[in-house]
C-alpha cells in the first residue's frame, strides 16, 4: 500500500517561490521545474524510507531525497503518511523544512 504524501503549507510557499525565481528567465521551465518537484515529492509514496536521514538533525526521522539543487527534507510520520517540503540547496549548505 502507498503512503499518503502531504505537503506542508511552508513547502507550498517556497515552491511557489522557486518557481517565481526561475520565471524570470525562463516561464515556461519554470512551470516544468515546479511540476518535476512536485512529482518528486509524490514519488515518495512508494518506498518513503529510500531518503537518507538528514545528518544535521541526527534524530532518526528526518529523511532527505535530492532532486537537482533541491532538498525535499520530510519525515515518515505514521504507517501511511509523508510529511514533506522543498528547499533550495546550496552546494556544501543545509537548509531544512520541518
């Protein structure tokens, strides 16, 4: 069975966001872009424990996976639910979403 993938209204913000950023250049990437997060964060509904545990909270919980210069950063809550959200990554820098 799925896990049901919810996405917290801060990780909704800061994909509006990025997809604001990008648009400035590109406005049709940009749309491409925020659906390709938003797909990766969904994926998580099949194998949600494939992240690996983001190290700077060492709390056993919080999982990360990567797509391009993005963290979706978000915790496995219950047998059947991921909560998740999105943040911009800068190389060698940890920015998270709880």
């Amino acid at each position: 069975m799925d896990y049901k993938v919810i996405l917290s209204s801060r990780s909704i913000q800061d994909l509006s966001e990025i997809v604001r950023y990008i648009s400035f250049d590109n406005p049709r990437a940009a749309e491409q872009f925020g659906y390709d997060l938003i797909d990766a964060a969904l994926s998580l509904a099949s194998l949600p424990e494939r992240g690996r545990f983001v190290p700077e909270f060492d709390d056993g919980v919080t999982r990360e996976i990567i797509h391009r210069a993005y963290r979706i950063v978000y915790r496995v809550e219950s047998e059947h639910k991921v909560a998740s959200g999105t943040r911009h990554e800068e190389p060698q820098k940890c920015l998270t979403n709880r």
